[in-house]
C-alpha cells in the first residue's frame, strides 16, 4: 500500500486502522507497493471495481461504518451476482481534508466488521487527501472455477426472468433517508427502508444456485430495468418485465398504496437503484428448482418475466406496455 | 463495468471512449459487472492500487491526456519496482459534474497511448460524477513467476543501496510547473523539470536486472528518503545515504547551484516526491553488474549508500550526517 505524504495522519491511517485489516500473507501487511496473489490452476480471479462519492451515492451525513460497509456491499453484490466466493479487496480512500481520528475508526471498523462477515481480507490500496467530498472505490477480487462466472450476455429467448428479494426499496430508502416519505408512510417502514438503502444485502446466499441453473445475472445497481437492460444488451435478446409480478416488500406496498396509479409506481420501484438484489434470467426448467433452491438457501426468488427474440426490454402492467420517460434512476 | 446512473454521459463514456480500451477477451467488452482473469499456473499477480487528486497530485488545470497517462504511469512504476510485467488495470474516474465531451476524449486519448506504449489493457473499472475535483483511481495487475515479486523487506545489512536515474526532479518540476522557478534557472530547465513531475518515466527496463540482484525495491513516490526508509523499516535494517553522490539533472544542478547551503538543498531532492524512480538495495558483489546491465538495459543506476544494522535512516553529506526537519515532502 502506498501512502500519499499529505500529512502524518495518512501513514498512521494504514498503520493505526488498515494494517489490523489485512491479515492474508498475500497483503504482505500492507508494508509493500503491491500484493502478490499466487494464481490458483483451475480457477479465474473475478475482479469488479465500484466508486462512490458523498452526497452522490450515499448521504454526506451517514455514519461512516455504515458507508464502508455499503463500498464493500455494493462490491460483493458484484461478486454474488456473478456466482463468485469472495476473496479480499484494495481500497483507495481520499479523505476531506481535516477528517478526524473518530471518522476514520468509525470507516475502518465498519470495514472490520463486514470483512468478517463476508469472508474478505484487505489486500492494498492507498489513501490521500481531498478538498472536496469524501471518495472511495474499492476494487473487488473473487474466485470461481474455470470458465464458470455467470455473464449478462448467456440470456436466450425463453429463459424465464426472475428476481431476488424486493425491488424498489433502494430508491424508497433514499426517498426516506431524505425524510421525503414523512406523512406517506409510517416512520418505522421509512426507517425500515432507510436502512435498506443504506445497508443492502449482497445475495451471495444464490451462488450455488446461480452456477447450477442460471443463464445470465447482474446485480440490480442502476435499477431493475436498466439492469436487466444490461443483460438484454449482452445476450441480444429482449427481456419482457411484468410489473404486476414486481416482488415488493411490505413498506413499499405501504407507499404504492397512497399513490393514485399503480403501473406508473410499480414502474418507478421497477426504475429505482441501489436495490443490490440479483436479477437473472434460466431456462424454462430450471424456473422452479432456482425459486425452490433459492428458498432454501434463505432468498426469495420472483419470476417476473420472460426473455424474447428482439432487443432492449418491454415494461408491462396488467397486459399493457409502459412507456417509461427514464428507464433508470439518476442519482444526479 | 458498471457505471453510474448520473446522466448519459456516464453510459457513453464507457461505450465510446472506454469500451475501445479493453480488448483483452477477459475484459468481456465492458459489457459485464466484472473481469474474469483466468489463473497463470506458476506466476502471481501483483496487484497495486493509487489514487489522485486534481490540485493535490496534479495541477487542476493540467491537460487530461497528460492526466492520465501520469495516472498509468505511477500505477506502472509499482510494477515496475517489483519487477512485475504490466497486464491489465481497472479504473474508476470521479468527473466534475458538467465535464465535457472534450476532455473526457482528451482522457481516454492519453489512456490509449501510454497503454500501447506499455502493454496494458483496460479491464474495467467504474466512472461517476462528483461535486468535487477530478478524482482518479487506478488498479493495476501484473505478473511474476511465483514468489518471485521483489519485495520491500528482504534488504540486509552490508547490501549497497542504489537509485535510478536522477532525484529531485519531481519536487522541482512541481515548482517549475507552479511557475515557482521564474528567474532562478533557465525557463527550458523549469519546462523539462515540469515535464518530468506531469510524465513520469516508469523504469519497467529494470525488471530483468532487479529480478537478478535485486534484494528489495521500491518505487521513489513520497520521495527518496520516505521511500528508501520504507525498505529499512520493511527489512529492519538501517539504510545510509550519501547526499553528495546523489545523482541529479542538468536542469536540477543549475537550481542547486543557485541554493545557499548546498548539503540541505540536496536533501530537499531527496525528501521530494513524485520521481517515479527506483531506489533498489543488493548485496555489494551485485553492485557493479547491476550498474552495468541497468545501462545496457538504457537506465542510469547510481551507488548512493548502504544497508548496516539499526533502523530508519542516515542521511550524509561530507561525512556528516544532516537532521532535516521533514523526512518527506508533503502535498498539503
């Protein structure tokens, strides 16, 4: 790990904070430029890179265990939806100029604390300062075998379309984290849904399934729609989206109840990002085992549509086909 | 390569000026959430990561060709410390909001050089938007055989210490390129100084001839003394540096002889940063061949000091040893 010479507190941030962080003897304890990672005959390292910059991608006041967690979440939402096992990551941080002590703990035990959880070492990385908002990116590293990541581009007309979890609360709980839903929706779903924005849940529980019977997966990032837009592309194929089959959770059919039409709101839910649930695509008889396998593995899967010959994707609401004004959520 | 939903700029930017930048197979068009790396069975993959800010690592106004490829360039020089043959790397770019057209061609035209000139690929990466300035990141991959990654921590006692090229011509080009250097040197010195601090030259000619004789390695990016007490505290010796063989430019001997005192100013180069050097330590029958084939190899590398029991540093000049004030230079 580098250490930018923009003051003593970035060589203390590797050795006070991220040292402790990078265990693995590859990170050569974050004493060297680089890292060595032996190769592993039989398998391909799965590598995905995100960026996230405050007041963008996260609220310039959250808590910033939370924010680290979400960098490492977004990443291993990556991972999962490629049916990768997580390995370790690299991080570049550039502080605001004049972060604290209290911050920079609160970023590095949030890192701690979901590193374990998921199974990851840190392996590199560099941190300097900034004069404007706090960025970070984090570059993520998996495993599979050989040959055996999930891609976007193995779509085939008929495979069925499905989705895991519930779409929409990413960009409810950024309405929420807002206060935007005061008076629509009772506070403990907007809480509920601020947390889900702030915390998604990156659904490496599908792995096994996904390499045994998927097709085709992405992580639903931009949003459900443009998402599955990305697979459309890939595969060449065109992905038909029922939204009356929308899984949506509790606090979000809180929401949809108080709006007056019904396709138009399932297609903003449908349009909204930062939901990190997998969207993919099997064929016809893997539908059922997929949604069965998934339940037992503790996910709920929704069959939600289909793949057709044709391109881009087709929104319909009750045998009807939406014309969306944006296919995905702008975060700016 | 996912990208942020902040406009279609960012969806364009990787069709059309990314997308023609990462032709390795691995890459899959950009078109994926990820990279899929197959394993080399009998090498590592080095991998190192840096990061740079606009105002902090380059000047705000510097042309975006030169930019990026100074981005490439320090990322190269990691590898090439560890004597690493370049492969591949990922990206993320946080643009000012309202970025244009131009210079994110400008961008992309710099990335496209210097990675044929070095024989990298782009293999994915991230790119957003940002309230603040320009923010870049660079993962860089590598390979070596196995175990065979120069380290920072192998250097023992009685092993000479050496430098590539000349020192201080980053710290001066900064002035230069501030314009700090009006009537102290001639203005071609200060525009090849500032030519040296905007495009650093990455000595991946090195690589042969570290691998051979080399016992550790870094890269001179904080500055020589930073870096060369990187490699004391990594292998837990003392490194001795002699300021009066330290090699220096044309341009930065015509500063130096305009320094009242010259013992400290040579001690400003060596604590400058942003050289993009090697600073290498090897046992002293390697010395002299290592000086030979590194000028076969067309790199100038000069004896400046030697490894003895202890820690940390010694800086000489005349036989004396020099406390400076500050062991580095510092961006802010």
């Amino acid at each position: 790990m580098t250490s930018e010479p923009s003051g003593a507190d970035e060589f203390e941030t590797i050795a006070r904070l991220l040292r402790p962080l990078a265990r693995a003897p590859e990170a050569l304890g974050l004493a060297d430029d680089a890292a060595a990672i032996p190769s592993r005959p039989g398998q391909d390292l799965i590598v995905s890179k995100d960026a996230m910059v405050a007041g963008v991608h996260f609220l310039a006041g959250d808590p910033l265990d939370l924010v680290a967690r979400k960098l490492l979440r977004t990443n291993l939402s990556d991972l999962a939806a490629k049916a990768a096992e997580p390995y370790g990551y690299f991080l570049a941080v550039a502080w605001p100029q004049g972060t604290g002590w209290a911050e920079r703990e609160r970023f590095a035990a949030g890192l701690a604390e979901d590193q374990g959880r998921f199974g990851l070492t840190l392996l590199g990385g560099d941190t300097v300062s900034t004069p404007g908002p706090l960025t970070l990116s984090a570059t993520i590293l998996g495993w599979t075998d050989s040959g055996a990541m999930i891609r976007r581009s193995a779509a085939r007309p008929g495979d069925r379309v499905l989705v895991s979890g519930t779409i929409g609360d990413g960009w409810l709980g950024l309405k929420a984290a807002r206060g935007e839903l005061g008076g629509i929706i009772p506070r403990e779903a907007a809480e509920w849904l601020a947390g889900r924005y702030r915390l998604p849940e990156p659904r490496l529980e599908l792995r096994e399934v996904l390499r045994a019977r998927a097709s085709a997966a992405a992580d639903v990032s931009d949003g459900l729609i443009a998402d599955a837009g990305h697979i459309a592309r890939a595969s060449g194929v065109r992905l038909r989206l029922d939204l009356g089959r929308l899984p949506v959770s509790e606090p979000a059919s809180r929401w949809l109840d108080r709006q007056p039409d019904r396709g138009p709101a399932l297609g903003a839910l449908a349009a909204g990002g930062d939901d990190y649930e997998i969207v993919l695509t099997a064929a016809p008889a893997h539908a059922r085992p997929l949604i069965a396998e998934a339940e037992a593995a503790g996910v709920a899967l929704t069959e939600i549509g289909e793949a057709v010959d044709g391109e881009g994707t087709a929104i319909l609401f009750e045998g009807r086909e939406l014309a969306l004004g944006r296919t995905g959520w702008r975060h700016s």
